[in-house]
C-alpha cells in the first residue's frame, strides 16, 4: 500500500535545492543574494597589493600542474576562437588566467564566472519543532548543486535498505530532510565513504531531537477482545474510501472509542474531528512509545509470548490504522494533511509509521477450524524482498559461511526453523516490519546472525541500545557505523559499507573466533553548533568572501595537495583490543560483551606507532564539485601537512585552529618518553568562531595512508571532512570544514584500483 502523497507543492526551500527529483517543477539558477557577511572568524579586511603566501605542500608555485585534466572543457582542434578566461584557468591550473595580473580587480560577474562557477555552495537551516517548548531547534545543510549524480550520500544498494528513513508527506524517493520522521534523517547518515557520514547529517546531530512531550488527556479506548481486533484489521486492509461514511462513524464511536458530542446533537460525522478524536485517545500515555528506541523492534510486541503485551499492542495498532486511513482519506484535502503531519506530537506520529509499515507489508487471513472457531494468520508480503536484502548483504560484507547462509535461504530443508521465527529481530527484519531510525542495521545483522548455526552463542549480545559495537567471526570483524572502530577502519583497502555495517575489517588476535565487544568511546572535542552557526553556513563560505564592489586577485590562490611525492610506507600493524578496567554491571549474565579499548598500530620505517581510537569523532564526506580545482579565499586559512611529515607529532591542534584548550602532553612517537594524557578543551562562544585554523592532512596514496589519518583524528578527538581528490577539490574541502567547524581535513584517492581486496578474507 503506497501511502505517499506526492502533489503537493513545493516550498521555497524545496524547489531552490531538490528540483532534480522533480524535473516538471525546476527552476533557473537562483540569483545571488547580495548581503553583508555575518562575523567570522576575524576581521575580514581586504589587501589586495599585499604579497601573501599561503601554505602549500606543493610549493606554492604561481603554475599548477594540470589537476583533473579529463574533466577540462574540450575544444576542435580547427577552432581558431581564443579560450575564454574560466577554459584557460581550468585547462593550465594557472591563477590568474590569462589577462590578469596579481594586482587586478575582478567585476561581481567575472568573479562569479570565475571563481564560483562549479564550486561546491552550502545553505544552512534551523527550524523550530512543533509542539516544543521555545529553544528546540532541527538543523539541516543543503547543497545548492545537489542531484543524483552529484551528491555526498550513500546510494541505497536494495530497496529494503530505503526503510531506514520514512517520509511521511512526500513521494518515496524525494528524501527531503525537513520532512523525514526520524532526525537527523537517516537517509544521510552515510557517506559515499564507508565510514563516512554526510554534511547534513552531522549538522543535523547537533539539534534539539528528542524535545519533550506533553500528553493531552487520559481519554481511553473502548475494551475490545483480541480476535474482534484482528477481524477489523483485515477489513481495513481494503482502506475506508469503499466504506459508507455513516457505518465508518457508527463503528469508530459505537465499538472503539466515545463520541463527546454525541448527546449534545453534534455527532462527529466529520473527518478532521474523527481524527481528533482519535489522536486525543493515542495521546493517552498508556500506550507503546514508539519514538523511544527502546520499544522500536516491533515484533518484540505482536509476536510477544505476553497475551497482555500482545493485545495491548493490536489495540493501539488498530487505532493508528484507523487515524492513519482517515489521515489519508479522499476526504480529507491533501494541504490539511501536510499541515497535520508535520504538527503532530511525535508519539502519534510514531504510532502512523507503525500502521503504515503494517499496512504496507502484514496481510491478516481469517479462517475456521473444524469446531467452527475463528483464527487469523499472518502472511509476510515482503518476505521475499527482505530475503533477497539479506543475501546481497552478507555478500557485500564477504560473510565467511555464506555456504549456509545460501542453504538457510533456500528453506528447502523441512527440519529447518522458519526464518521469522528464530528471533524478535528476525521476525521483524523479514516481516519488513521495520521503523525507521537507527534499528534497522541492528536487525539485519541479527537476523543474517541467526541464519548461520555456527554463530553459536557468541553473537547474539548485538543491539542498537549499545551502538557502538561490533564483532570478530572466523578471520574477519565488523563494525557498527557507531563504532569509531568502523569509522576509522572503514578506510581500509577491501572494506565496504552497507545497510549501516563496515567490513570485513581486519582479525585481532585480541579476541576470541567468535566474539561480541563493546567500544569505550568519549565525545570529541568539537563543539556542539547552535543555530547562529547553521544559519550563517552560506556567508560564512562563499567561494567569494565578503560580498564586495570589486574582487582583487591577490586575494585567492589555488591549494593542490602534491599528487608526486607520495608515501607508500605506513602499513596498519595490529588491530589492538584492550579490556576497560570498570566494566558497567549487566544482567546479561554469562557471556555478555566487554567493553575495550580499542587502538590500531601503525609499522612505518621500521617503528610501530600506536593510535588509540579513544574519541568518537565523524567523518563527513566531503561534497563532490565541479572541474577543480577551485580558487580560495585567503581568510580561509589552512595548514597542509603530509600523511608522513610529523604529523604524529602534533598533539595540540586544538589550540593551534583557535579552540581554547589546555596544553596536553601526548606520546608523539615511537622513540618519545612523554607521558599519554587527554587533552582537556573548554570551547566557548559560536563553534564558527572556534575555528580559525584548518589542518589539511594529504593522505593520498595507498588506503593505509587514509586510515592512519582517520586514527590520528580518533586519537586527538578531531571530525574531518574527507574529501576524495578524484571528486573534489583541496578549495571546496577546506570551505566544507569551515561550513562544519571542524578544523580538519583528510585528502585521499580512496587507495589505488592494484590494492582492492589484498590482504581481505585470506
């Protein structure tokens, strides 16, 4: 059942950045708005006759090397018509192009030509919850540029995979973050990377997602039996449009709940006050909470042993079901019900998702027994689909029993358990009974650990209650996305990412064949953004700086990480597990997971340096522009570093990109006698104002390089942009920090095509 509504128009905001989902609704280019910037980091004065060298690990030469060069406008070789500036510029490198010096002076149009043109643009947005106490705040960032084969995200690889994100008031496929029931919308959640998230999702992270709620009243339901719910669940598998309007009332108030009119001659015939009805008795805070995560594994409710559970569970689905059909009823105009779902309470919203993944994929068939006594199954309409889901999963992830995870699958062996009933999760998984959020990785895992026997016991401690986690089976592990261990391994040659899981990763010799771990990760040090620091996203990095009159050359240059002199010496040593010395009590009783402390060592020159994934920090993937390289302004400032030029040897970055801290002492290297000690920082003000300083770490090369990178982040407890050099350039990266405010950034090839799957699964 399609339960999207996709005709409504479009906002402002919507039809500025999304038109490519939507061809018959596009628009022209927007014009520039012409506005004085917000505060930045420093005072921006412009000197455009003043030498200032920026640094640069090529040098800083004033003539570039061709950098992308495929992607250079192609030109017959008969013409005779000369280049124009912007061709010249992006076929040399050179800055200035051709006929224009140092000490000239660009036009509002020939800057924008030259300089804007294919540069990655950011657009921030901060909006008010509904229903929420003043001060709660949704952050979202756009790309001004995005569409299908420009954009950050991770392509879903099945469309299972699609119900990590529900989008309860447009088509299927539109994704809008702003209209997506979980925040931040977890169809941002990862980076084209693995390991990677993306800029909308780590804005999103710092808003305000779980406000309070109040409940309306203590009005109840009328006391139904089981079998009687069941019954009207399937009649309402037909939806209510074929009803008629006078039996639709007489059932809602006569059977399920009271009429409050009813008496006074003013019986709610109407649809919007039925719905109100109805949404006052969900209100009643008896009932499941399913926004809570803690109750967002559905089956642990239908499929419960508990009688009680069970029909206390139905009740409420029966009562969503009836407020969803009438929600989305031919009755009721398609701008009230845009208007009603993004105003209502989040436990009621919640309870629509159920009813609409219910009624999307559970059928109910009724039949007699031989005593002439009713009873209803279940039939799973997307099991097939969830089958397929799951074998492409444990193929992407290389599983190392896939032999019996293809005869499970199969089901041709009688003796064989049902696929849905060997777990909760598995019962939810492939019923497709699954609500969006950050369940879903949980369940597929579960349920493909469930179909092979030989997992035994040792693995069935996963849960989304403790997401940073992850596993070692046979020669492999894999991570959560929640595990800082994922993110940082996801770098990895031969690793991959898919349906919110990294691997396979490399084996510890830590741990045991077979064996859960939990990871002790803290907070990093980067400060929380507020709305000023979201909203401002787009002046704060314009390619052009401050909107001025008149641009001066001298004020931009042309940052290219050297692509020739490239190590090719640091190799991960050891994947390193260490157990916490206070482990949390748990009632899971023998065999519950450690929690440890996780490391990776480095072996480069013949020394062996240690990383410690002490800090969960994020790494977003950076937005991929158009025919870089691009110009930068000089007050984004940076410092380029090589993966092998003493970058160990930085221990207090913090302080030196403007963050208030206080000097730590770090082990830098495998020959030094200082003491390990956290870094203790204090940030105050705007997170914007906290960066003054990026660090843009060239880790081009083998994906070793990569990965020693995103530990040095973990260690020091730094987020990064990640920027793949094939598809985005050193400019547009460091604009993306400073859009962020995090003040580094991680340059790579994604490893060379020769290392794929070396040293992976043997």
């Amino acid at each position: 059942m399609n339960s999207e509504i996709g005709h409504w128009e479009l906002n402002p905001r919507q039809a500025a950045n999304w038109s490519y989902q939507n061809p018959e609704l596009q628009v022209g280019r927007l014009p520039k708005t012409r506005t004085s910037p917000v505060a930045t980091r420093t005072t921006i004065a412009r000197h455009g006759s003043a030498p200032r060298p920026r640094p640069s690990s090529s040098g800083g030469e004033t003539f570039m090397l061709p950098y992308r060069a495929q992607l250079a406008p192609t030109r017959r070789a008969e013409s005779y018509s000369h280049p124009t500036p912007l061709e010249e510029f992006r076929s040399s490198r050179r800055w200035p192009p051709n006929g224009h010096r140092r000490d000239d002076a660009l036009t509002p149009q020939q800057a924008d030509d030259l300089i804007c043109a294919g540069a990655s643009t950011f657009k921030g947005y901060a909006d008010d919850i509904p229903n929420s106490p003043a001060g709660y705040h949704r952050y979202y960032a756009v790309m001004d540029s995005e569409h299908q084969c420009r954009t950050d995200r991770a392509s879903f690889q099945q469309l299972a995979y699609r119900d990590i994100s529900l989008n309860m008031t447009g088509t299927a496929d539109s994704q809008f973050p702003w209209l997506a029931l979980e925040q931040p919308c977890m169809a941002y959640a990862f980076g084209k990377s693995a390991g990677t998230t993306t800029l909308n999702y780590w804005v999103g992270t710092s808003g305000s997602n779980n406000p309070p709620t109040k409940f309306t009243g203590n009005a109840k339901p009328r006391k139904l039996k089981l079998l009687q719910i069941l019954d009207r669940l399937q009649q309402l598998e037909k939806g209510l449009d074929a009803e008629d309007p006078d039996e639709i009332y007489r059932y809602l108030y006569s059977t399920l709940i009271e009429d409050p009119d009813r008496f006074n001659g003013k019986p709610h015939y109407g649809t919007e006050q039925q719905i109100a009805d109805l949404i006052t008795v969900l209100s009643n805070p008896s009932w499941i909470d399913f926004s809570n995560s803690k109750n967002q594994v559905v089956a642990k409710f239908f499929d419960s042993p508990d009688v009680h559970k069970k029909q206390a569970f139905f009740h409420q689905l029966l009562l969503s079901v009836e407020l969803y059909l009438r929600v989305h009823s031919r009755n009721h105009a398609d701008k009230a019900k845009r208007r009603l779902l993004l105003q209502l309470p989040p436990t009621i919203a919640w309870d629509l998702a159920v009813a609409q993944r219910w009624l999307e994929n559970m059928c109910i068939t009724k039949s007699r027994t031989t005593q002439n006594q009713s009873t209803f199954s279940f039939d799973l309409k997307s099991r097939s689909r969830q089958k397929e889901a799951l074998k492409i999963f444990a193929e992407t992830l290389k599983w190392p029993n896939m032999d019996e995870i293809d005869y499970v699958l199969e089901e041709k062996d009688p003796k064989e358990t049902p696929l849905e009933d060997r777990s909760a999760d598995a019962m939810s998984w492939f019923s497709g009974l699954i609500l969006p959020g950050k369940t879903m990785p949980w369940l597929i895992m579960n349920s493909l650990i469930d179909c092979d026997r030989d997992t035994g016991d040792a693995l069935k401690y996963l849960t989304h209650v403790h997401p940073a986690s992850g596993f070692q089976y046979r020669a492999n592990t894999y991570w959560s996305s929640s595990s800082i261990v994922g993110k940082v391994l996801g770098a990895a040659r031969g690793v991959t990412q898919i349906a919110g899981w990294i691997g396979p990763c490399i084996y510890t010799p830590d741990l045991k064949r077979a064996e859960c771990v939990r990871i002790r990760q803290v907070s990093s040090h980067d400060p929380r953004l507020v709305s000023g620091d979201v909203e401002s996203i787009t002046e704060r990095t314009n390619p052009l700086g401050p909107i001025e009159s008149s641009y001066p050359i001298d004020d931009y240059d042309v940052p290219i990480p050297d692509s020739d002199d490239i190590t090719d010496l640091i190799r991960m040593e050891k994947l390193s597990f260490v157990p916490a010395k206070e482990q949390p009590k748990s009632a899971q009783g023998p065999g519950a997971p450690l929690v440890f402390d996780a490391a990776i060592y480095f072996a480069c020159g013949g020394d062996s340096w240690p990383m410690k994934l002490r800090y969960d920090v994020d790494f977003i993937q950076a937005f991929p522009c158009h025919q870089g390289p691009h110009v930068l302004f000089y007050d984004f400032k940076y410092e380029a570093i090589k993966i092998d030029d003493s970058l160990v040897d930085i221990v207090d970055w913090g302080r030196q990109s403007g963050r208030t801290s206080r000097p730590s002492s770090v082990r830098s290297s495998p020959n030094s006698k200082m003491s390990t000690a956290l870094t203790t920082s204090t940030p105050t003000g705007p997170a914007h104002l906290q960066v003054q300083k990026v660090l843009a770490i060239e880790a081009l090369g083998v994906s070793d390089n990569e990965v020693f990178a995103r530990a040095w982040c973990a260690h020091h407890g730094h987020s990064a942009i990640v920027a793949n050099v094939k598809e985005t350039c050193m400019a547009c990266a460091i604009r993306e920090a400073y859009a962020a405010c995090v003040s580094v950034v991680i340059l790579t090839e994604g490893g060379k095509e020769t290392e794929k799957d070396e040293g992976v699964n043997g």
